[in-house]
C-alpha cells in the first residue's frame, strides 16, 4: 500500500483480493483516512470495487464503520481488514436480500440532503481534472454544479452526507492535478467553503453540470435560482478582493 502524510492526519489505499465471492475473486480497493486524534476516532473509509455495485461498496463501508466503533482507542485498521476478507461474503448476501425499497428510504433519510461549495485555486491538467471530478459525482449520485468564472474554480455539490464525505476523501487524496513539471499531484490548495445540511428553501440541483460565466452576475443568479443567495453573498464576492 501507499500512504500520503497530511495535515489533517494520513490517507493510505490498500488493495486486497478476497477470494470466491459471488463466485469470483474480488478486487477490493480501501482507501482509509486516518484522523489526527486515531484511534479515538474511527478513520473515514472509502470502499471500491469494480465487480460490486455502488449499493455494495455503500454495505461493505457501513459495515466496516460498525466494526471501526468496537475497536475505538486501539489501532484497527489491521483488524478492519482480516475482518472484511473474512465477512464480505456474508455482507453481499445480505446486501442483494435487503429490499430495494429500504435501502433507497433508509439511504434518503438516515442523514438527509447535504451540501458542499469547495473553492479551488487553479487546474493545470484542466480536461483531465474535469471528467475525474464528473465521475466522481456520478458515482456518488451527486448532483451540482463545477462553476467557472475567470480565475474562480467552484465545486457545488448535493447528495448523501456519507458520499460527500466520500467526495472530500477523493479529492483530498488522489493525484488529480499535474505541478508544474507536469508531474501527477493532488489537490493541496483547496478550499470547503461550506458544508451543510440542505435547508428546504434550497433547490436540488437535478444533475451534475460542468459551466462557465462570464460575468460575476451570471454566476450570482446561478445561485439565487437554486435559493442559495445567503452562500453565495457570504462566500463568494470575497474570493475576488
């Protein structure tokens, strides 16, 4: 595995294979932030794979968090994963038995809608950067806006609070952006402007929109569509001074 050393404590990903599941060895991708303060905090994890569906990934994660709880004040991330090689069989089972139904409502409602306005500084590999960040999105069913206005990178995002969470992990720590050497690098000069809870005056944003503006008011009335006008006053007039 690889970690990266940062402020807000250390990210690393491991990768393990787990053996006949569904039939098949499955590639297990962990991505695990480790806060400052662990292990009395339990670490923000991440769970990818491409022979699961996002529903699947969704389980596996919450079902390590449980675990995450049992081992608090003690280092855990050894254990977390003897545990999920041993237990993901069981967890898909129960996963393709849940009904659809419950998993959609308990999703919606467990934590409510949330909100995400991330301030970046610049992006050298811009194309590339782009479709990262609307693949992230559509595999986080958020929903939002990446907002251009002359040097100003906006990033408006709306989903679960678990897979905002999820976004901010990504985009903190995987190689996003190019240095000026052209070298692979992650994002280190970004911003959270704002995370939130979605209050009912604000609008869902219906999908994820790439867009450019090209004057200040344009970018304004973005936001007073969606209701946002108090964010957008507080926040963003001050990005231009």
């Amino acid at each position: 595995f690889f970690y990266f050393p940062e402020t807000h404590g250390i990210s690393f990903r491991i990768q393990i294979n787990v053996k006949e599941v569904l039939d098949t060895d499955v590639l297990l991708k962990l991505l695990f932030h480790l806060p400052v303060n662990y292990p009395s905090t339990v670490p923000d994890i991440s769970v990818n794979s491409d022979q699961l569906t996002r529903a699947q990934c969704m389980d596996v994660r919450e079902k390590l968090l449980e675990q995450a709880k049992k081992h608090l004040s003690e280092p855990m991330v050894h254990d977390l994963i003897l545990w999920v090689q041993q237990h993901l069989k069981d967890v898909i089972k129960q996963s393709a038995t849940v009904g659809k139904e419950k998993t959609t409502l308990s999703k919606g409602t467990e934590d409510g809608i949330w909100m995400l306005l991330l301030h970046l500084d610049h992006m050298r590999a811009k194309a590339k950067y782009v479709k990262t960040v609307e693949k992230w999105a559509s595999n986080l069913r958020l929903t939002g806006r990446l907002m251009f206005m002359g040097k100003i990178i906006l990033i408006l995002l709306q989903g679960d609070r678990s897979s905002i969470k999820e976004y901010l992990i990504l985009q903190k720590s995987s190689k996003v952006d190019v240095d000026s050497s052209g070298k692979k690098c992650k994002e280190k000069m970004m911003r959270v402007l704002c995370e939130t809870e979605l209050q009912s005056r604000h609008k869902r944003f219906q999908m994820f929109e790439v867009k450019e503006y090209s004057a200040l008011e344009e970018l304004q009335k973005e936001f007073e569509t969606a209701g946002l006008t108090a964010l957008f006053t507080e926040f963003i007039p001050p990005l231009f001074k």
